[in-house]
C-alpha cells in the first residue's frame, strides 16, 4: 500500500477511553495539529445507565458497554474462569466503573522511576494528577457531620474531571471510622495526598452540581466535542491492525534504523478503512488491558515463541509484550443489617423504591441515587499479623525471592513490594471498604453492609497472550490468581480482621448475622476456598506493555514509546509495572496527562 500522506494525522489514538481522551483533548489544543481517535464502542453521551452513580454496575456484561472478557481457568482457584469487565464506548471503563476517586502513596510512584524510569517520580506525577481534576468542597455542615475531611491544596481546582464526596451515605456506613479506630487504625485526612494507610470517608469522580458521573468522556471529550475542527473522533470503530509494511522503501526501517508504522486498519459500518499519519506523525495505543498488547502482537511486535508458532512474522523481538500482568482481586464479607429500614443500594432493587429514587434524582439531584460509596481502610500487614508474625512472613518472602530462580526484573518488582511492607507507615497491603448493599444476590426487602477485602499487592504476576490470528479472538488473559502463597495468607488474615472489625465499636448494634460466607467458614482452609470461589477481579489489572528499560523485559521507553519503533506508543493501563495502593483512575489520568506532555514536546510530529 501507498498511504496518502497528505490525507493523514499529526496523530492516531486507539481507544477513546480514560488516556485516549485525556491525550486527544491536550494533543488537538494546538490547532495546527490533527488528532484521530478511533473507538470501537458507542459515543453513551446522556446516558443514565452510565451517569447517574446509583445505577453503578447496572450495565456489566451489556455488550454494548462492556467487553466481557473471561480469564482462562485458573488452576490455583479450582479452574475458576474469572469474568473481566472492561468499558467500551467513549470513556471506556470510566463510563462503567465505580467512580472511586483516591491515588496512591508517594513512595510507590517513586519506585516505578526506580525501576528504571528516569522523569517518573512521586512530585511529577502529584502535579499532572492536580491537573487532570476540580474538587468541589463538600458544604461545611454535610462535611461535619459526616467526618469528611480533605487537604485542598492536594486537589486540582481547574482540571477537567469533577470530584467530590458522594452526597448520599448510608446510615449502614456510619460507625466505620469509631469502630476501626477501636481496632488501631489512624484516621487520613486526605488518601489523595500521598499519604493512604488508615481511615478515611471516599471521594468520586461525580460531578457535585449534576451529580453525574465524570467519565474521560464527559470530562475531556464532551466539553470540545464541536469546538475543535482539528479533533476528529469516531466509534463504532474497530481497530484491527497497526500497519507495519514490509517494504523497505515504504515504511524504511528509517531514522536511527527503527521500524515506522505508517497508520492503522480498521473496521466502521462493515467495511475495512484505513487511516495513515502524516510524515512524521504518531500512533498511539490506548486500546486498554489486554488490547493494546494485542494489536502488537497481531503486528509481529513480541516474543517470538509466541508470535512464530501463530505464523506471525516477527517485526521486532520484544519478549515482554504480554508479560508482567499483576491484578488485584476484590471479595465481600456481608452482613444483615438490623433494621430494614436503613436505606442501602439493596433498595435500588425494589422496582418501587427505586422509581422513587430515580424521580427525587430527577426533580432535585438528592437521595439514593446520588449514593457512593464512603467508608474506606487501607490496612497494613502489621494490622493483619502483628509486627512480630509481618516481620516473620516478609522475611520468609524475601528469602523466597533473593534464593528463588527468578528473572532479575522480576526479583527486582517484587523487592519493592517487600520494601514497601517494610515501611508499613508508607505503605498499604489491603483496602477494606463498607459497600452498603450485598455483594452478590441479596434476599429482596434485608438490608446488608459488605465488607470489601481489596489486595493491593498480590505477588502474583501472569500474562496476556493471542491465541490466534484473528483480532476478534479474544487473547488468553490468565493472572495466575493465588499462586503465590504469600497471597493466599493474605486473603485469609484480612478476612479474619474485617470479622473483627464488624464486631466492633457501632458495628455491634447495626451488624446482624454474618450471611456471607457465614460462621461456617471458619478454618483458614475454608476461609481461603470462599476467597477463591467467590472474589472478582478489582478491574485494575497494569502490566502487558510495561514501561521498563529494554534489557529489562521493557515493552515502551519512559516516553512512552515502543522499542524499536519510531512512530509507535502505548499511554494506558498496559504501560505500568507494579500495582498501586489505590484504585488507578486518579493515578492514570496524571499518566495520561504527563504522556500529552512527553508528546508534544518531543520531535516526531
Ligand atoms: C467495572 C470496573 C470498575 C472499576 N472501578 C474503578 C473505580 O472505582 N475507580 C478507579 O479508579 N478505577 C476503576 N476501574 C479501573 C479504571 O476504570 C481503568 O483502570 C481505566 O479506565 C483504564 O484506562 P485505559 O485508558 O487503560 O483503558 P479504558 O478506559 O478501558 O479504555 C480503553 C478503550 O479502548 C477501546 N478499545 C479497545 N480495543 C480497541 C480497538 N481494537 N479499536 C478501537 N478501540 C478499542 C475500548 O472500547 C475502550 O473504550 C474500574 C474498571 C472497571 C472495568
């Protein structure tokens, strides 16, 4: 092929989710330069499936807005196939998660410009994630009242993505903090700057004036959606290849012998199109977990011993892509409350009640459907164990590590974990949070307060991988969940302290029968059985295009940009080594907004 250079883009996104939007709204500010997003899903605007936050889950497994990818089976959690949502449409997963707004602590950002990163520190990263938001302060007798306490100088006051704290609060959540305090924990003032281990009441990315939900889409796209002729976005558009031409002369193997990529296939309304970048110019993948490294694959870009037995021409031996995935796993522990008349997101399940919520919403933007979720712990080993039995379990871990026949990168990512358990004051090991509802299928008309287990830093580290050539194939995603003992102990301790923490303080005259798993759980062979059969993935799955140096299993540079490639790069989930203490949206929007940066300011365009 002959692309048309002069028809082409400065730049083309894959993927209108949280960093494809975040870059497409900051590439096209200058209007000399032409952006292209291409989406596979819907544009959703007005949605209130997606922008009413108590209608939060209601559209999982709807393949209009969701991917609904499955692990393969995981041979360490009986076989279970694991589901694994992911948003599709503008906005992504911001359009369909659970809008919980927090980010992590400075030293883990640190450690990720330790790995090898030069220009990715905690200062940096608290700046571009400013940036990216406008908190609105609650009002002062709604915050008194309910203990809500934040540092404004940790937020942004002029960023595109509207937070704030959730308006509604269960009475279910309200003996949180006395009750955790009861048990050590030090109250936060604010998780979002810097410092998370302990107490807190959560924020959202919810627009307090509306209250709808802030997707990327509403925050970075919506607002210039017909104000910019440079900016072109479509979806229903499915990206299916990164063209990589063969031919010297075509697409040489040109500056500093690297191979460009002169543009992207892809499928609208049944047909195949194409869209090239001008001379040059930039694709970017923002495609999501799990997709971008696919469309490197497909495109001869990986390990050969994955790409050759597909008959796949290898472009650039890259033996990272795909590797390096890391996901943290979520599981409830549910109460019956004592009094059913406690308001909970269990009512939303009555048709009545929740025609009642959706009109109260309708008329003042007030009541259940206004909800979120409030009461937040991020609890350390040493709450788990105690210091002595922590001390003990690290130790062993580490000697596992240091003697065990593990790569040098591998040895090296999970010394930071160990380093962070060392520094408990620094570092969390596991979220509990109070959702006001159960957390599967509750009995109609009971109330319930589920205590969220959220594992933070699993040791565990798997691959996502194509089984096939064709793009609608979806790859083999396989985490290795509980593979890693140390896991499996984590699991069962923190079950045992939300037990405690449920019998504590308030909890006592608001908590009844434990329904799930219930008191017949009891050893930590059963308690562990119930994690595996019955915990989900959290969503926040990094790794698969990891931003290391080459010789370390790198899959892009710390700008960001494919080894090996002149005009290719991945800004998304793929791109980020380890894990976080905190739920990735805050973190990923500073990433997406210091790549805009990165981009603009280097030379290619
Ligand atoms: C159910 C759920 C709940 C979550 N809850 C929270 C939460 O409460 N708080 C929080 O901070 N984080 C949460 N997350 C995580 C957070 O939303 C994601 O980490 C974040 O959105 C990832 O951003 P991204 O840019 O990597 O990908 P995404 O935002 O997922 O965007 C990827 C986009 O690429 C598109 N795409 C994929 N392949 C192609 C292709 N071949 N061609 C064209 N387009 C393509 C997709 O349709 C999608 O729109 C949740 C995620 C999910 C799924």
């Amino acid at each position: 092929f002959a692309p048309d250079k002069s028809q082409g883009y400065d730049y083309i996104i894959v993927g209108g989710g949280l960093s494809g939007l975040t870059l497409a709204n900051r590439l096209s500010e200058n209007p000399g330069t032409s952006v292209l997003v291409l989406e596979a899903g819907s544009t959703h605007f007005d949605d209130p499936l997606i922008d009413i936050p108590g209608n939060v889950g209601m559209v999982l497994g709807n393949s209009s807005y969701d991917w609904n990818y499955v692990t393969v089976p995981q041979p360490y959690a009986n076989n279970r196939s694991f589901q694994y949502h992911r948003g599709k449409g503008l906005g992504g997963s911001t359009s369909i998660n659970y809008m919980v707004w927090n980010r992590p602590a400075i030293a883990e950002l640190d450690a990720i410009g330790g790995l090898g990163n030069p220009g990715w520190n905690a200062e940096d990263w608290f700046r571009y994630m400013r940036k990216s938001e406008t908190f609105t302060h609650p009002e002062p007798e709604f915050a008194a009242a309910n203990n809500l306490t934040f540092i404004p100088e940790a937020h942004g006051d002029s960023g595109p993505v509207h937070t704030s704290f959730p308006i509604f609060i269960s009475d279910a959540q309200k003996p949180w903090e006395p009750a955790l305090s009861e048990l050590g924990l030090l109250r936060v003032k604010d998780p979002l700057a810097g410092h998370n281990v302990g107490i807190w009441m959560g924020q959202s990315n919810v627009n307090n004036k509306t209250q709808k939900r802030f997707s990327s889409s509403e925050a970075y796209y919506r607002p210039i959606a017909n104000e910019r002729p440079n900016l072109t976005v479509w979806t229903s558009a499915f990206v299916t290849k990164i063209l990589v031409s063969d031919h010297q002369k075509e697409a040489p193997q040109s500056r500093e012998g690297l191979l460009s990529i002169p543009g992207v296939q892809y499928q609208k309304n049944g047909e195949t199109k194409y869209a090239y970048v001008k001379d040059r110019g930039e694709v970017i993948l923002s495609a999501g977990f799990g997709r971008s490294s696919q469309l490197l694959e497909l495109a001869g870009i990986g390990d050969p011993r994955i790409l050759e037995p597909l008959g796949i021409d290898v472009k650039i031996n890259l033996p990272g892509v795909g590797t390096g995935i890391i996901d943290q796993l979520l599981w409830g522990v549910s109460y019956e409350l004592k009094n059913s008349s406690i308001v909970t997101l269990d009512d939303i399940k009555i048709p009545e009640l929740k025609a009642a919520a959706l009109a109260e919403y309708d008329a003042n933007k007030t009541g259940l459907m206004t909800i979120g979720v409030t009461a937040y712990s991020l609890v350390t080993l040493d709450d788990l164990v105690g210091h002595r039995k922590a001390t003990e379990m690290i130790d062993i871990q580490a000697t596992k590590i240091s003697r065990g026949n593990f790569s040098q990168t591998q040895k090296e990512k999970w010394n930071v974990i160990i380093n962070g358990l060392r520094n408990p004051s620094e570092v969390g090991l596991v979220e509990i949070s109070g959702f006001p509802a159960f957390f599967t299928t509750a009995k109609i008309g009971k109330k319930y307060l589920t205590f969220l287990g959220h594992y933070q830093f699993p040791f565990s580290s798997g691959t996502v991988h194509i089984v096939s050539k064709d793009v609608n194939v979806q790859p083999a995603m396989d985490p290795h969940y509980f593979e890693d003992n140390f896991d499996s102990q984590v699991f069962i301790e923190s079950t045992k302290l939300i037990r405690k923490m449920a019998r504590a303080g308030g909890f006592a005259d608001v908590l009844g029968d434990e329904i799930d798993p219930g008191m017949r759980v009891q050893s930590d062979e059963e308690i562990l059985e119930y994690v595996k059969n019955f915990s989900a993935t959290a969503y926040h799955t990094v790794g698969s295009a990891q931003m290391l140096p080459r010789e370390k299993g790198g899959v892009v540079s710390p700008e960001l940009k494919v080894y090996g490639t002149n005009n290719l790069r991945v800004v998304d989930m793929s791109v980020l080594p380890l894990q976080f203490s905190s739920h990735p949206m805050g973190m990923l929007y500073g990433v997406a907004e210091k790549a805009a940066d990165i981009i603009k300011s280097s030379i290619s365009v």
